[in-house]
C-alpha cells in the first residue's frame, strides 16, 4: 500500500509515472474512474473535447493520478477532493483552512500563510508527452515537465517531403526543430546543446517547469530565461540528476531546478520552490497500480455520477 505520507519524509518530491500504452479500453476505464470517485463528470466531459485519442489518455490519467495522489496523501476519498487551476492555468487542490480538522491525515498537513500558496497542503503539478504522463507531488511549490528526447514527428513529415534518406532526414529536422526555435536559448545556451536533441529538450523542459512551478501560464517568453549548469563534480552529463541556476530577466531565481535522467529517452525537469534543496527524489511508476484501481472488484457502480 502507498504511504505517501511517509514518502515525502523521506523524499522532497514524488514523481509519479505512466505509460498511457497501458490503457486498452479508455471508454471502460473512463466509466470505472467516473465510478470510484476518482475523475468527476466534469472532468470526464472535458475529456471528451479531445478528438485524438492519444490526447484523451494524456489527459484522463494526469487528472486521475493527481486526485489519486491527493487522496492517498490526504486520507480523503477520491471524490472528496476538489482540484481547480490557477489564472496562470496551475492546478491546486482546493480546501480551505476551515476544512482542514476535517481531513483524516490533517495532523501531517502544514497550512501555508504565502499568498503563492494559500491553502495548498499539499503541491502537485503535472505534465505528458507522447507515451509518458508525470505528476510530481510535494510539500514544497513544485512544477514539472517532461519531453520526448527526439525530433518531433510532425517536424519528421515535414522533412520527409523533401528526402527519403533516414540520415538526411534526422540532419534536416534537427536543423529545423532549431531553426523554428532559435529564439529561445541565448548564446551560451546554444553552445551548450551543440546540436544535441537531447540537451535541447532537457533545457526546453527546465524553463517550461520553471514557468509552470511559478504558475506563470504564458506570460513569461522563454528567452527571458538563462540557464546555467552548476558546477560540481557529481553533474557530468551522464549524472542522473543534473542541477541548474536559472535567471528571469537577468536575476537568479530562488528555487532549486533540476534535469532527471531516470525515464529512457524522454527528458524530465523539476523545478521547487526551496533554493537550498538537494536533489533527493522518489520516483514511482505507477501504472499498474493505477489500471487496477479502474477494474470492476475496486468500483462501487452506485457511485456513478449523474
């Protein structure tokens, strides 16, 4: 049984992971999830806006798992717990300090007075890409995004028009995945990539949870941002987990951000609201233990919403 209480003890965050591969029936599950508490009905409608498939399952695990996680943490059931989103378009979990004697597992929860934070206990943020949906939870603000470590594919389409040579069409869609984006990094980003995919994404994925850890939505460009590697003898490019300074505007920012190199060719950053955190992370796949809590023995069918 998930103790994830005693999880972030031990842990500062806890990234949660899933392979959307795994969801065969998605009508099915969608039913079994609606069922038990775990996805609302308003949310389930909102699934439905999607016409892609694969974007339903993005979207339907990333909000279960954080409901999940709420409720594990909490000792809330899963239908009890309420999640909006920020202006900026950041979730948080909605309760009021009022409420808080009432929430089984209250004695562990620590309300924060920060304005950023009011009413929180508990942070989460979440993201996807291609096969892989994340959702990073913790004590501290948090903010988390993960990229597939290659060359778009809808970049790929547009290069095979012109070539059926595999290695010409991995040069010029790597010249136009940087080309489309060159205002993004600044010079010493660039000389950092140096044509490497990988180390582009790791750095698109550090200012995209940098912003998203702000709640910030749009309103911050990515070339407002700078990125620096700290320097240590632990943060060789094949360290697990790499740590970075990163500036707004010129200005370091207090946080502690970090590339993680744990799910094979996807790159994933994080980024905390604490700046003298050292990088201590649990990382958990949860796939299996999310698809049994949609089968028939874990749901109540009279709890289906109206």
């Amino acid at each position: 049984m998930l103790d994830l209480v005693k999880l972030l003890n031990e842990f500062s965050v806890c990234i949660f992971w899933c392979k959307i591969s795994e969801i065969k029936d998605i009508n099915v599950i969608q039913y079994n999830f609606t069922s038990n508490g775990l996805l609302t009905q308003s949310e389930y409608l909102e699934i439905q806006k999607y016409r892609l498939l694969l974007d339903k399952k993005r979207s339907l695990i990333s909000r279960v798992l954080s409901r999940y996680c709420i409720s594990e943490y909490s000792g809330l059931e899963p239908s009890k717990v309420n999640i909006y989103r920020t202006h900026g378009k950041k979730p948080r979990w909605d309760i009021s300090k009022g409420e808080l004697s009432r929430i089984p597992n209250h004695k562990h929860l620590i309300y924060s007075n920060t304005e950023e934070d009011m009413g929180t206990y508990l942070n989460f943020n979440m993201s996807h890409d291609e096969e892989v949906v994340v959702v990073a939870v913790s004590k501290y603000i948090v903010g988390i995004d993960i990229m597939k470590s290659c060359i778009p594919s809808r970049i790929i389409n547009q290069v095979k028009e012109s070539s059926t040579n595999l290695k010409d069409i991995e040069i010029k869609g790597r010249e136009k995945l940087f080309s489309n984006l060159h205002n993004v990094f600044d010079k010493s980003e660039w000389k950092y990539i140096d044509k490497d995919v990988k180390k582009f994404m790791d750095l698109w994925t550090l200012k995209e949870c940098f912003v998203k850890c702000i709640g910030a939505g749009l309103q911050i460009e990515p070339k407002r941002l700078h990125l620096e590697i700290k320097k240590s003898e632990n943060n060789v490019s094949e360290a697990p987990v790499k740590k970075f300074d990163i500036y707004l505007d010129g200005l370091l920012q207090p946080c502690s951000i970090f590339n993680l190199n744990d799910i094979i060719d996807y790159s994933l950053s994080l980024c905390i609201s604490s700046k003298s955190l050292v990088g201590k992370f649990g990382m958990i796949d949860d796939t299996d233990n999310l698809i049994s809590k949609a089968s028939p023995s874990n749901i109540n069918i009279s709890n289906v919403s109206e």
